[in-house]
C-alpha cells in the first residue's frame, strides 16, 4: 500500500477527510512506521487514526462554540489550567471526618466505579495502547516515573511500541536545546532527548520540537505529586501522556472525579475516593482604587458545601460548624443583630463611608443621631450619655463585622481539634 491509499481506506472507513494537520500527525506517528514494517497491525493504525480523528471532531466542536462558551469551561475541556501565579487568592479544600458506616460506603462506591471506569472504551484503548493489555496497570512508583519521563511527555505512544520502550521502566532527559531558522525567517525551538532502558543502557536519541512558542499543541496533565500535592506538566498532545490527559478529560466529565483523580486511576488502576461530603474555603483579597489615588482593601471569604444526597444532614452541619470555627476568630461567628445591621445600612444610605473620617464624623454624628432618634426610637442613643460617642462606636463594629471581619487565611488555619484558645 501507499500512503494516498492508507488515507483513503482510513477516510472510508471512519467516513470522513483528515485536515492536513491531522493527517500529517497520523502519517509521521503510524503510517510511515506501518508501510515500512510488516509486523504492525493495521488496526493500530486504524486506532491512532480513530483518536486524531474524534479529537479533530472535539476541537471543531470547541471552536464552533467558541462564543457561547464560558471560558473557564473552554479551558478546562482543553487541558489548559488557569495560571495562579499572580492571583492572590487562596484556596483550601478538606473531607471531613466520617462515620465509619459513611467512609465504608463511599469505598464501596468509589471501588464499583473503578470497575465501571475500567470497562470504559476509552481507558481500554488507552491501556492496549501504551500498556498492553486493555486490563494493563503501573505500579504507583512506576506512575510517577512514567509522568516524570521527558520522553512520554513528548513522544507518541507508537514511538514507544516500535522501539519496543518499556512505559514503567525507562529514563530520559532532555540533552541539547537549539534553535532553526526556516524559510522566511521564521524559527522553531528544538530539542533532543535521549531514552534508556535495561536492554539498551546507551539509549537512543530523538529531535522533537520543543514546547516554547508551540503551546497550541501542548496541554496540562493534572496529577497529585509524590508528596501526596496537587501538580501540573505541560505535555504534548500526541504523547504518551497528551493522550492520558484526554482520557483523563473525559472520564473527569462521565464520573465524580477530578482529571488528576482519573489520571492516576487510568495508570494504577487505584479507585478514586469519592467523599460525601467536599467543603472548600475561599479566602479573596480585594482593593478599590479611587480616583484620588487611595485604595479600599478588604477581605470576603467563601465557603462551598458538596454533599451527595445519601449523606445525614447532622454529617453536614457538623462539618461546616468545625470549619466556621477554624475560619472565624472567637465571637466572629455570632449572628449580627437587627439593631447594628439597620445601623450600619442608615449610615451607608446617607453617607459615603469610605469618607467618614474623623472631621466627617464629628460633623454630621449628632445629625445622625437624631434622625435615627426619631426613626427607630426603641433603639435610640439621645437617652445614654455620650450618644454619638456610642452611635459611632455601635457602627464601626457592626462595620468591621460586616465587611471587614478576621477571616483566616486558608494556609493557616488550625486543624480540628486544636486548642481553640492557642
């Protein structure tokens, strides 16, 4: 066969044209290989062909949809983490404490799950792919060296297959870097990497294109570390762990899963916990910058609850309680009164507080004082001694409870059952 003739059995058969792009990818990863060695497959050809084609399928999709689409949902579906480095805000995430009849049952679920998972066309495929064997599965330390391999953040699983390279057993490193200048002066970025294995010690070497200036096709592959922490690496798609990201994707979207929960489970074949009960904190500074040059800065901070309908609702009101007191300082978490909430809005509505310094205060407190006499009389400060002393001092606790109250920052809050008085 001939190359136009391996595309055109392809094309009938998965009823469709290859973009020039897809096609070239197909050629350099499989059919290139498969015309000069008659001991490959055809249906691994077939297969790489199928995944090009359905991710050539989704990226249109994606593309066509382009502007009724939220973007942080655009990203997620394509890999691409938000960048955090410069956003101040914090985030925390816990699964409390369990009944052992409710952590028992969730094992039960998260293990019947794992074995749906492992049914799933897409994990199976994945498997045979780089592993196998559609039921194939790397050790935990075999996992992390697989993700940390140079070589299969960057290369396709058929480079793998036809240098017969051990996926859990290998090493590789990047070597030299170097940049080519091509027709009109435009320049790629390329490096070389060198792979090893037991039965080739001296190791072979490959030119790739680097991942500088090619993020197009380059995705995150979102996965827990070996210190048990939440990591990202930028891979290319058509590698051995593009093609796990993809998975990853799509498994996240079927399941109750996280993509770095459903990357490891697809490696290991370990089943992801499911927790009833999920409790994540926000913490979110903000500044105001005003025309004068000041700035307003304060704080919010924000708690999610995600429960799965089974669990007792005593689980869940104990569980936010032991966070709320872990979040806000003591009394922080008492109910505000009617008296200082009215307080606080009669104020707001007359003046602008971002102006009532000292010299403000002193100029309208008895006027305000008044008027609130006169509107809320069984609430009123004319009958104390000092009233605007006590008005003023009313609003600014109501003020600090309200918008500026001693939120914790997630990184430092103190773990359950700590001294509450430390």
């Amino acid at each position: 066969m001939t190359a136009e003739e391996v595309r055109a059995e392809l094309e009938e058969q998965l009823g469709g044209p290859f973009a020039e792009a897809t096609w070239k990818r197909l050629y350099d990863d499989e059919v290139k290989y498969f015309l000069n060695n008659q001991d490959v497959a055809w249906q691994d050809v077939k297969q790489r062909a199928e995944d090009l084609f359905e991710y050539e399928r989704e990226l249109r999709q994606e593309l066509a949809s382009d502007a009724g689409t939220d973007a942080r949902t655009k990203r997620r579906r394509l890999g691409q983490r938000k960048n955090r480095e410069d956003q101040e805000m914090a985030e925390e995430q816990w699964f409390p404490q369990l009944s052992r009849t409710t952590e028992l049952r969730a094992k039960v679920y998260g293990e019947y799950l794992a074995k749906v998972a492992a049914d799933d066309l897409n994990v199976a495929r994945y498997r045979k792919s780089v592993l196998g064997e559609p039921a194939a599965t790397l050790t935990p330390s075999q996992a992390h060296s697989l993700i940390r391999s140079a070589a299969a953040q960057t290369l396709p699983p058929g480079f793998f297959r036809r240098m017969r390279i051990p996926v859990g057993d290998h090493s590789a490193e990047f070597l030299d870097y170097e940049f080519d200048v091509g027709e009109g002066e435009s320049g790629k970025d390329y490096v070389t990497i060198r792979v090893r294995w037991t039965e080739n010690p001296e190791g072979i070497l490959k030119r790739i294109r680097s991942a500088v200036g090619a993020r197009a096709y380059h995705s995150w592959l979102e996965f827990r570390n070996e210190d048990g922490e939440d990591d990202s690496i930028l891979v290319q798609r058509s590698s051995v762990l593009g093609e796990l990201q993809r998975v990853a994707n799509r498994l996240a979207e079927q399941f109750p899963w996280r993509e770095d929960q459903a990357a490891w489970f697809t490696l290991t074949g370990v089943p992801p916990l499911v927790s009833p009960i999920k409790i994540r904190y926000k913490w979110h500074p903000a500044r105001v910058h005003h025309p004068s040059g000041d700035t307003t800065r304060f704080t919010y901070g924000e708690v999610t609850i995600s429960v799965v309908p089974w669990v007792p609702e005593t689980s869940v009101s104990e569980a936010y309680f032991n966070l709320q007191r872990r979040i806000l300082q003591v009394l922080q978490n008492q109910p505000l009164e009617r008296p200082g909430l009215e307080l606080l809005r009669f104020v707001i509505q007359q003046e602008d507080p971002l102006r009532l310094d000292r010299a403000r205060r002193r100029k309208v407190g008895r006027k305000l004082v008044e008027a609130w006499d006169r509107k809320y009389p069984h609430w009123a400060y004319g009958e104390g001694t000092r009233p605007t002393d006590a008005f003023w001092e009313a609003y600014r606790d109501a003020e600090r409870q309200v918008m500026h109250p001693l939120w914790t920052h997630p990184r430092k809050l103190r773990q359950p059952g700590a001294d509450e008085s430390a």
